[in-house]
C-alpha cells in the first residue's frame, strides 16, 4: 500500500489523517510480517484503530457541518469498517482468524475503505466551495492552539538526574535510548541519537523517579538535530493527569 498524491481530497485536515491512516496501517503489516513480539503487534493494532476513528470522525464532522445528505451512508460505513477491524483483532488473538493473516487482512481492508468511501469524489469542488463559503473551523488549526496551550515543564525540574527512557520504532522494531528534554501533558521533547523521520511512530517507556512510569505511544512531529518532538497518540488518563499535575506543580 501506498499513498498517492492522487487520494489527496484538497482538505488539509482530511488528506492529513488520511496519509496517517496509510503510514500507520503500512506500519502494522511491515510489523507483522518481521515476527516481532506479539505486544508491538497488539499495540501498534490498537492505534490503527484509534486514528482510524480520528479520521472517520474527521470526515463525519466536515459533512454534518454543511448538512451533506450523505453523512447518514458514511456514519454507518465508519461503522462497519471499524467493526471489521475490531473483530479481526479478537479473533486474531484468540487464534481464529483462519486463511487470512494480519497483514493481508489490513491490506484488503485498506484498499476496500479507500475504494468505497471514495473521499476524492466526495469532496467535489462544489462542496468544498460550500466548506469555504460556510466558514468551517480549520480542525488542524484548533488542534495545534490546544497543544500550544500544555504547559511545558524541563525534565531538570523535575529531578536532579537526568530523565531517561527507552524506545521502540513500531516500524523497524529497532530500540535504543533516549534523554527527556521537556514534558507536557501532550507530548515530549526528547535526545536521541538515533535517528528518526517525521510522523513515524515510537513506544517510549520513562521512568520519574522511583514509581512513576510512563509507557505511551507517540508520532513525532518535528526535529531539531538529535532533538525530537513527540506528540502523545491517545494517552492513558493516568499519564496526562499525571504531567498536567507535575507541570502545575513546576
């Protein structure tokens, strides 16, 4: 699978969950095909599925904006597509998932998704003239305000040594170290000396201090030599909590 300019619907905050959606499911298949421990499996499944109700989400938001008469057909898609995602995984891990494995089950699912929800043909010209004349808010917009509002804290605040982790690329497998550099409760800024690319996906692992630890799956998002934002992908309420509390704190 692989995206192409020509998927592109011309809204921003769509195509970019979209191409999303593409990276992460290539992610999955790429994973489960290099025999990696059954856990990055399970837990790079459960973010295919969580972005791919972003994205659903996404796209139902922008039709119930303009009242499209389709938001009905598309609802009702979202939903079988995710059911047929969750039901694949319980069947997968409970070894029933019969002539179809995992990585062709996500390759089917993906192309029959991009083929019957056709966003290309649904954001017509017509309708996104429509978006435009009814001023629909900017969702990528909203969402970037939201996490400049996290409040950052420096690691060194927290503790007199430095704060150390480990990560995993959900794509190669491959692990290594890393130094926290800054905390908020939507994301980290983290050392690594190995290198990464935009929008690929890690499970970091940190520990604070003796007891608390943090185990989350995050994208990064921007890079600044071996410096590298990173962006939480649906974090546990315990982590957030967490960092929200510490950053008042700090």
């Amino acid at each position: 699978m692989k995206w192409d300019s020509d998927l592109e619907t011309g809204i921003k905050d769509i195509d970019y969950h979209y191409k999303c959606l593409f990276d992460l499911a290539n992610d999955l298949v790429n994973t489960a095909s290099s025999g990696v421990n059954m856990r990055v499996v399970d837990i790079l499944f459960s973010i295919v599925i969580n972005f791919a109700y972003i994205h659903f989400e996404t796209v139902e938001s922008f039709l119930e904006s303009v009242h499209h008469e389709d938001l009905g057909k598309y609802c009702q898609l979202h939903y079988r597509y995710l059911r047929q995602l969750n039901y694949y995984k319980t069947d997968f891990y409970n070894g029933r998932e019969g002539e179809t494995n995992l990585s062709t089950f996500i390759r089917d699912w993906m192309v029959d998704y991009v083929d019957e929800s056709n966003l290309r043909a649904l954001f017509s010209p017509e309708l996104k003239e429509k978006l435009q004349t009814d001023e629909t808010p900017d969702i990528s917009e909203s969402i970037e305000m939201e996490r400049r509002k996290h409040k950052r804290l420096r690691a060194d605040s927290v503790l007199f040594d430095e704060v150390v982790g480990h990560w995993v690329n959900m794509s190669t497998s491959q692990k290594g170290h890393m130094v926290v550099r800054e905390f908020s409760s939507g994301g980290m800024k983290i050392l690594s000396e190995e290198r990464h690319d935009v929008d690929e996906v890690l499970l970091l692992n940190v520990n604070i201090g003796p007891k608390q630890k943090i185990k989350e799956k995050v994208l990064v998002k921007n890079i600044q030599g071996d410096m590298y934002g990173v962006e939480f992908i649906s974090p546990a309420d315990e982590t957030v909590a967490f960092l929200d509390a510490l950053c008042e704190d700090g």
